[in-house]
C-alpha cells in the first residue's frame, strides 16, 4: 500500500521548521548573500540549540529517517540554502561515515554532533582535475608505519573551512592508496579539524548559496592514525568505491530536496504576488481558456510536484533498505533542472521586480543553479540513470 499523506504529527513538526526558515532565516537572507564571508554566528547557535532538541524528534522519524531528512530540508531551503548548508551539522562528511564506517567508526565519529559547542564536517572529493570522473582521484594516502600519510589538494569542499579548522569537525578526504589499482585503491579517511598538515587555502567567491563556505584544501604529508581509515585498507575489485556511491545515494535525495525548497519559494512568492495584483490563476478550466501566465505558472506548479514526488520515492526506498541508485539520480536530475527553470520563469514572470535585489527571486535563481552541479551535475545523472536502465557498466557508458 502506498500512502503520499503526511501524518498530523509531521506535518505539525513541519509547521515549527516552516516557522524557523521564515523567522529566523529570511530577515538574514540577503545580509549574508551580500556579506559571503561573514559568519552567521548568532543563527547557527540559535539552529544548534534547535537540532539538539530536534534530534529527539528525528529519532520519532523511526525507520522514515531519509524521507524525513527531505521534509525538513525542504522547508529549512525554502528559508535559505545558503544558510542551510552553513548549519552546524555531520553533512556529507557524517555521511561519508554512515555509509563507509564501521560501528565503532559510526559511534566514534557521529557522536560527537549530539553534545557540546557547534560542529561541522566535511567531504573532500573533488580536485583540480577531477570532478565528475570521481575515480581519478591523485590525492595519495601512503604508509609511514601504522599510519597513513595523505598528500594533495581538494577544491570546492562544502563547509570545508568550519570542518578543518573552527570547529571540533572532520573531513572525510578521498585518496588512493594504490594508484595502479584505479577505483579500488580509493579509500576515505576522516581527517580530524586542524591536524597538522591539512591546510584551507582559500574560500571561494560564488554565484548562489554565498552563506555557505566553500573551501580549498591542501594536504602535506597530512598524518591520520590507522583507526581513520573508514571500512578496512584492503585494496579489492569492490574496493571502497562502492561506499562513494552509496554516500551519494543517500545524499542526492537531500539536495533534491533543497532544490525543491527553493523552488517553492519562488513559487509561492509568484503565487502572492499575482493574488495581490489580482492576476487570475484558474484552475479545473479547459486548457486552451488559460492565459499563458496561469499556464506557465501551472507547469512551474507540475514540475515541483514531480519532483517531490520521485525524491520522496528516492528517500522513501532508502528507508526500507532498497537500493536506490537509479532513483536518487532520478530526484536529483529532476529537482536540479527543475528548480533551474522554475526560479529562472519566477524571475522573468515579475519583471523588472523579479531581477531586482529589493525581493529575494533574483538571489533564488542564483541559489538555484548548484543543486544542478553538486552531487553529481544534471549530465552525470542522466548517464547514471541511462546506465541503470539500459544495465550498461560505467566502462561501457561514459
Ligand atoms: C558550491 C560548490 C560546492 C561543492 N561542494 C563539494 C563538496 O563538498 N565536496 C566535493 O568533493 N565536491 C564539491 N563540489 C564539486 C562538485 O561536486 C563538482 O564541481 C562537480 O562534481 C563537477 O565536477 P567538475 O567541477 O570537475 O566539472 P567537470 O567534471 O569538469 O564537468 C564540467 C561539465 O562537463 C560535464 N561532463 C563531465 N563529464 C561528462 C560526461 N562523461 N558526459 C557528459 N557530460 C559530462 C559536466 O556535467 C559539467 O557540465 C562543489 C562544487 C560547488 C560549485
């Protein structure tokens, strides 16, 4: 049996975040779209207190925990992205370690985000000159002794700078230990925040989610004890790889659900707007009686409820223990280009006040374009997708 209704108490859970994103972050949305490096200090302590009485009410999400990831992501981005992402939280890094680590690795690593002052972590898996082809990571991880010695550099590593150095985080790097085996000499290490070796060169200036940190890392013969190598240091034709690919499974549904957020932002400030301009949206008429704008404003409507629906799927087959590989993608591929298009129409359905940095659509449309790059582009995920349909390996479909 298939149910899409939201349960009285989630929908009552969802009420309290919807009053977060639009009391807590909206009034701050533009300062630190404007101010990129500026830390939202205030924010993120009033968010930690609030995830720390959250992560209870996240236990009740009992076996429905991804698809309640979704919910709240949702409507956190319907707030802002940008300081979404800057929330003190385990992030791709904690999930890295969810999906590589073992028990104790999980226990040691993840249980810190339940105590203390705020933390932050990262994954490191992008370089200069791999992207995309995640498998031709240079980054090393050699031995010296029991330990391992990581050498190289990573660029755009969300939360990188609160992950390496302000806070008691970590980053999960990606570096091969055998660089003749390929994607099976691909392991993650959990680098723990400012362990000698690991520097942040820089943060980036962006386009959207400007409240986020986006950093570049430098690795110098970066020593890790063997215990944060996650999983075992056995080099085998599975390898590790396959834990990249399961992080992302997990992962590409959250940012499905981001980009919906952001969508619906936009949507709904259209929706008002046209209320307040009484503009008429009718809906349950024959098709050829609607104006273009109710048309365009119904196929915007469509496509977010499209791909809600196939992240909810994505999230929803996670929690049941299925393998969601094509699904993810599919909510991924679909919410990316959606939320592309859907802010890009908000912008030029209101004109001149659509581009104008006086209401926030025009930072929208900004925010809107990473959920289409990160996490794997639109073009990796249609060919993950094509590749899971037409059962064709990676070497035989690239
Ligand atoms: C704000 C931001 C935050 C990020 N955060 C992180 C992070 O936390 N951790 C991390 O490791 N990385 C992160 N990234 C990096 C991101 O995941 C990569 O930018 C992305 O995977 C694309 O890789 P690339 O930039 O090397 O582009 P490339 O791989 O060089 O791709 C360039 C273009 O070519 C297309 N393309 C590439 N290969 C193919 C193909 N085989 N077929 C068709 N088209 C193809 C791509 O779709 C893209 O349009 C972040 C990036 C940004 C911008």
């Amino acid at each position: 049996m298939i149910d899409f209704e939201l349960e009285p108490a989630v929908i009552r859970m969802l009420d309290l975040y919807h009053a977060s994103a639009e009391q807590m972050m909206r009034p701050i949305s533009r300062q630190y779209d404007e101010n990129e490096h500026e830390e939202p200090r205030q924010f993120w302590e009033a968010m930690w207190q609030a995830s720390r009485t959250g992560a209870n009410a996240n236990e009740g999400a009992g076996r429905a925990r991804n698809l309640y990831t979704c919910l709240t992501t949702e409507e956190l981005c319907w707030g802002d992205a940008g300081l979404f992402l800057s929330i003190p939280n385990p992030g791709l890094g904690g999930a890295a370690v969810a999906a590589a680590g073992t028990p104790e690795q999980k226990a040691r690593f993840l249980s810190r985000f339940r105590s203390g002052r705020p933390k932050w972590a990262a994954m490191a898996i992008t370089e200069p000159g791999c992207g995309s082809d995640s498998a031709a990571i240079t980054t090393t991880a050699q031995r010296d002794g029991d330990d391992w010695l990581i050498n190289g550099t990573k660029i755009f590593c969300t939360a990188g700078l609160m992950s390496a150095e302000r806070s008691e985080g970590f980053v999960v790097v990606w570096a091969t230990v055998d660089r003749n085996a390929g994607r099976a000499g691909i392991k993650p290490f959990v680098v723990e925040h400012n362990t000698p070796g690991m520097t942040v060169v820089r943060v980036e200036n962006k386009l959207g989610i400007r409240a986020s940190d986006t950093a570049m890392l430098l690795f110098d013969n970066c020593r890790v004890p063997p215990s944060n190598l996650l999983g075992n240091s056995e080099v085998t034709p599975a390898g590790a790889f396959k834990d990249v690919m399961a992080t992302f499974d997990a992962t590409r549904p959250i940012v499905a659900a981001m980009a919906i957020g952001v969508g619906r932002a936009a949507l709904d400030f259209v929706r008002d707007f046209f209320q307040r301009h009484n503009v008429p949206l009718r809906y349950g008429i024959s098709p050829r009686r609607l104006t273009a704008i109710e048309r365009d404003f119904m196929e915007m409507e469509v496509q977010l409820k499209a791909a809600r629906l196939l992240t909810w799927r994505a999230a929803w087959m996670l929690d049941a223990g299925l393998r969601n590989n094509l699904e993810a993608s599919m909510a991924k591929a679909k919410a990316g280009k959606v939320v592309t298009l859907i802010t890009q129409k908000a912008v030029e359905l209101l004109g001149p006040l659509g581009y104008s940095r006086k209401e926030l659509v025009e930072k929208w449309m900004r925010d809107a374009k990473i959920n289409d790059i990160f996490e794997g582009t639109q073009q990796i995920n249609l060919m993950i997708i094509a590749r899971r349909i037409l059962d064709y390996s990676s070497k035989e479909l690239n």
